[in-house]
C-alpha cells in the first residue's frame, strides 16, 4: 500500500487546540516517579516560599530600622537591629540556592528516566502494530514521534511545570501578603492582572492551534527528508534534485507558516504583558501615594497603619505578582507544544495492536519408534503444533509443512478486493510458484500466509490447522521468508545472519552461509565474518546483502520458506550459485516462490499463473507449455528477450 503523506495520528486535531486531558494523563503517569517527585516539590516549594514572601517582610522591617534611626540617629542599635536580618536572610537564600539546585539535579534524573521509559513503551508497543499501521505512515513522520515529540515533553516536565509550581505559589504567597497589607491596593492590582489574563488567553488560543499543526508539519518535514535520503541515488539519476528541492520547499513553507503564526502570537504574549506590568506597577505608585495623602490607613484586612513602610514593599510586591504572571504566559509556549507532542506519542501508544487469538503453538518434540510425539526443550529439530482443546486434552500434530488456501477473498480496504477464490494446495515438500504480472497479487498471497494481513473469506490450513487458531508469532516461527527488498541491520555479517534464529552458533551460521554460497565472499572480507555493516549494508553490493539474507533464512531452519524475488537483485552468475544451496536449502521443505525470471521456477511443483487476483493457470512447467495459455506466452516472451 502507498504510504498516506496526510495520515494523521488517531486522537490529534490540528484545527483545534490542545485537550488538555493529555496533560492529565502526563500528571497521572508522573505519578509513579513520586519517590523523586516528592523532593523536587518540596524545593520548589521552598524556593517558591523564600522568593515570595522574605524580600517583602525583610524590606518592611529594614525601612521600620531607618525610620527608627532617623528619629534616634542610634547608629549602634540600628547596627544591632540590621546586622541579624541581614545575616538571616542571607540564610534563607543560601537554603533557597541549595533547594534549587537538588530540584535541578532530580528533575533531571527523574525527566530522563520518565523519557527512557516512555521511548521504551513506545518502542515496544510499536512491535505489536499491524503490517498496515508502517503501510500508511511515513517512516520519517514515525521517527518525529522519538525525536521531535519526546524532546517537546521533555521541555514541559523539565521547565514548564517546575516553573509553573513555583510561579503558583509565589503569586498565593505574595497574593496573601498583598492582602494583609491593604485591601484596596491588592484590589487595583488583581485589576491589572485581569487584564493581563484576558490578553494571555487570547494570544494562547491563536497560538495553541499553530503549534499542534507546527508538530505536525515537523513530522511530515522530517518525513520528506527521510524518503528522500533513501531515494537520493534515484534522485540523481533523472536529474530531478529541482523537483526534489520545489517539493521540499513546499513542505518547509507549510512548516515555515505554521510556525510563524504559533510564535507571532506566543513571541508578543511576553512583551505586552511585561509592558502592562510596568503600567500596572506605576498605577500602583500612583495608588499608593493617593492613599497617603488621603490618609486612608486602617483598609487592610491586618489592620496595620497605612505609611511609606507598607507602599515601598508593596511596589516591589506589584512587579514580582505581575512577574510571575508573565513567566506563566511565557510557559504557554512550553506547555501547548508539550501537550502537542504528548498527544501524538499517546495517539501512537493508543493504537490497536495487531490482534491475536491464536492458542495453538510451536514446539520441539522427540518422535519415539512407534511415532508418538513428545515435547522438549531441547531443539531437536522437530516441531509440532501443540493443540489445547477445550476439554482440557492436548494433541501434537507434526510439522509438515502441508499448507492450503481455501477460496480465499481479501482487499486491503473494503471497497477493494485484490484476491478472488484463491485456492492454493501445497503438499509438504513441494515448490509451488506463483507468476504473473505486477500487481496480480503473488506477493499478497505470501502475506496472508504469515498473517501480514487477515483473509476476508475463505480458510488457510497449516496441517489441517486453521491458521488463525495458530499464535502469529509461533506461525511466523514456522516460516523463513527472503524478502525482495533485504533489509541488514548495523552490526557483524554474522550478527545478520544469526538474526535468523538468536540462539543458533558461529559454526551453524558459517554452515547456513556456505548452504547460500555466501561463505565465499564473505571470507574474503576484510574482517570476514566479523566486518561491520551499516547503512543497511551499503557496503556491499545488491547480491551479496540478498546472499546474507538467504543464509539469515537458512540459520532458521524453518520449515516452509517463502521467497519472495529472492534472486531478482543477483546477477545470472551469482544466481547459479545462489541457485544451488537453495536447491539444498529447500529440499524436504514446502517452498512458496514468486519470481519474475521464468527459468527460477521451471523446476516447480506446481506453477500457479495470477492475472488481476485470480488464479487463471495452474499445473507443472510442462503441462502448462503444452496448454499454450498466459504462461506459455510470459515464457516464450522471457525466453525471446534472453
């Protein structure tokens, strides 16, 4: 299936803002981490608590000594008065410093590891999705969700809520103090502030929107680049590196605008509150003096006389309130990309696993002399499928490999049906061949086989099992499969091959290598079978990363191989050798074969010709030459162009 450039996570809206049931489920799933999540809020709350009230008590009191010492000109007793407050503040600031430094250095630790376990459970829920899920998602928009997304979260967890705890109990804290000084003055700035919070929704409601759509575009972004890296040697051939730049271009302006309107609204949330504060604290000023001149000094709720005392920490008081506002609407920005890009993470976690009733299993058994099986632990390189029936008996039916389609019908959507009453019987040990055009539904069928996708009618058997009572991962098991497209992956020539079965030797790898006439080339390699590979083997050619992927088959020893073009990126040379130690490799095995190159699949079984997903010939390479139909018109074309 082609890949959907505008699939969207399920749950993610980019034309509405952010629900903020994910920050929710953020809090809910921080929970767990309240060992370290408990320190971290008691020195928030320590700092938040210093910061808040001290500067306004010590200030009051340190003007109550001047005005004392200007009646008395006592300089001794001032010096006694101010010595101890100064050196006790000094104290309160060192346990502030110190408590904002352990909360720095948890919240760290405890941020990493909340990312480390939600890569993790991403990572491990994104093995159980379906085949279709990477089918209809961009491979680059995927890797957003671990790279982009993660690092968004991690600036809400690390900065945006510590900051949020602090600037919340700083405002109770001041708030509070306001109050006990006066009333009416703590009124006129909760006036200001009003207004200060109706111009934070609004510019975060038009900027909220932006940035869910600015995740988004990232993904896609990333997804281009991602597509075209992989392309980039077909990019070049037709000369198309214009295109390819006016495609990006495209993607990065959409990227560019929804970025832009996200930050011209956040970028001007910070100066117009700033400016707003600094009006807010002259109207405070200007108040404050009023109030003197009218002598209104019994309005407060502690009843403290009203004087220069109570107006100078109050103005000091107004620009740390509206402050902390602002630094509130500055982690607007924070929070609404966070809760973005938590949104998309958990859109990818709330996916539906690839389902799975499966019951039946695959064992090693020993086969006693009168043919009864029993099961082991040891590999004994005989399988059955241990069967639990409902009455609560056990049977093992060996593993032969016996594997039939039974009218099958399947469309990769509803609408669209590709096979129709396919019926394939493949007795244990045959080669069956499937040929016909691109797009006729060849590969498709081998899909079905390992339950890539799921039948929409009919019945597969394995064994005269249904393969749907059958664990995908035990039917998987039973079946090697060399793919078209090989895919190596960083590490040793021999960890690739051992990829095939993980418990298998160095000495039952070097064996499958030399059964897939790879042994050859790869002890010539610099470091033979300990050279590196990367970059999915780009430092190999086509045929011996496709030899590779045969051997990593081979190690498995399963017993229904299905080879899906195994040798349609091996030249006519390589493909005779390749030819032979598949000849051994497949033989007391059933083997699915699709193939292009017609001489590959003279030597079938049974060759089955599919034109628009049905199966329009059948029968050996010899039958169906004399029966001069659809095959012997692909043959005789093939032949004529060798």
């Amino acid at each position: 299936m082609k890949s959907n450039s505008n699939a969207m996570p399920r749950g993610v809206s980019a034309g509405k803002t952010v629900n903020f049931s994910v920050l929710k489920r953020v809090v809910k799933m921080l929970y767990g981490y309240y060992p370290k999540l408990l320190p971290i809020t008691v020195c928030c709350i320590l700092f938040a608590a210093i910061t808040a009230t001290l500067p306004a008590i010590f200030q009051q009191q340190v003007i109550s000594v001047i005005e004392d010492w200007y009646e008395s000109r006592d300089w001794v007793s001032a010096k006694e008065a101010i010595i101890p407050k100064m050196i006790l503040l000094g104290g309160f600031y060192l346990i502030s410093l110190i408590a904002t430094i352990l909360q720095t250095q948890i919240m760290a630790v405890m941020t990493q590891g909340f990312l480390d376990n939600m890569r993790k459970t991403m990572f491990n829920g994104m093995q159980d999705l379906p085949i279709k899920y990477f089918d209809t998602h961009k491979h680059g928009d995927i890797m957003s969700y671990y790279t982009n997304d993660i690092d968004a979260l991690r600036q809400l967890i690390s900065q945006a809520m510590p900051a949020l705890l602090q600037a919340f109990i700083v405002i109770v804290g001041v708030f509070s103090i306001m109050l006990w000084y006066s009333l009416w003055m703590t009124l006129v700035v909760l006036a200001g502030v009003l207004i200060m919070l109706i111009v934070s929704k609004k510019l975060a409601g038009g900027s909220s929107k932006y940035f869910i759509r600015q995740q988004m575009s990232i993904g896609k972004a990333e997804g281009f680049v991602q597509e075209f890296m992989s392309g980039q040697k077909v990019v070049k051939v037709f000369n198309h590196e214009q295109k390819a730049q006016e495609d990006f271009d495209a993607v990065n302006n959409t990227l560019y605008e929804d970025s832009n309107r996200a930050h011209s609204y956040a970028n001007c949330l910070g100066p117009i509150n700033m400016n707003l504060g600094n009006i807010l604290y002259v109207v405070i000023a200007a108040v404050g003096g009023l109030f003197l001149l009218s002598d209104m000094s019994n309005i407060s709720i502690s009843g403290l006389a009203f004087d220069i005392s109570i107006v100078v920490p109050f103005l000091n008081m107004t620009r740390q309130f509206s402050g902390n506002i602002n630094q509130v609407s500055q982690q607007i920005n924070s929070i609404v990309m966070g809760l973005a890009g938590a949104e998309r993470i958990f859109a990818l976690m709330d996916e539906a696993p690839e389902s799975d009733d499966g019951y039946v299993t695959l064992v090693n058994v020993e086969e006693s002399e009168n043919g009864e099986l029993k099961e082991t632990e040891n590999r004994t390189g005989i399988w059955a499928w241990k069967h639990p029936h409902h009455d609560g008996t056990v049977t093992y039916t060996k593993v032969q490999g016996d594997v039939r389609l039974f009218d099958v019908d399947f469309g990769y959507t509803d609408d669209k049906i590709v096979l129709h009453n396919i019926d394939v019987y493949a007795e244990p040990g045959q080669k069956v061949a499937f040929v016909g055009a691109t797009g006729a539904g060849k590969t498709t069928i081998t899909n079905l086989i390992n339950r890539f996708y799921d039948i929409a009618d009919g019945k597969i058997r394995y064994d005269g099992i249904n393969i749907n009572k059958i664990k995908k991962s035990d039917l998987r098991r039973s079946l090697g499969i060399v793919l078209q497209d090989t895919n190596l992956f960083t590490g040793t020539v021999m960890e690739n091959i051992r990829y095939g079965r993980l418990d298998a030797s160095d000495e039952e790898c070097i064996e499958a290598a030399r059964l897939a006439g790879a042994d050859d080339f790869i002890t010539r390699l610099p470091l033979g079978y300990e050279t590196p590979l990367s970059n999915n083997g780009s430092n190999l050619s086509q045929g011996q990363r496709q030899l590779i992927a045969i051997a990593r088959a081979a190690v498995a020893d399963p017993p229904v191989m299905i080879l899906d073009e195994a040798t349609s990126s091996i030249d006519t040379r390589t493909e005779a050798i390749v030819q032979k130690g598949m000849d051994r490799l497949m033989q007391g095995r059933t083997v699915f074969v699709i193939a292009h190159r017609l001489s590959t699949v003279k030597n079938s079984d049974v060759i089955m010709v599919l034109d628009k997903g049905r199966i329009i010939e059948r029968g050996s390479h010899e039958s169906l030459i004399e029966q001069k139909g659809k095959y012997y018109q692909l043959y005789t074309g093939a032949f004529e162009l060798e």
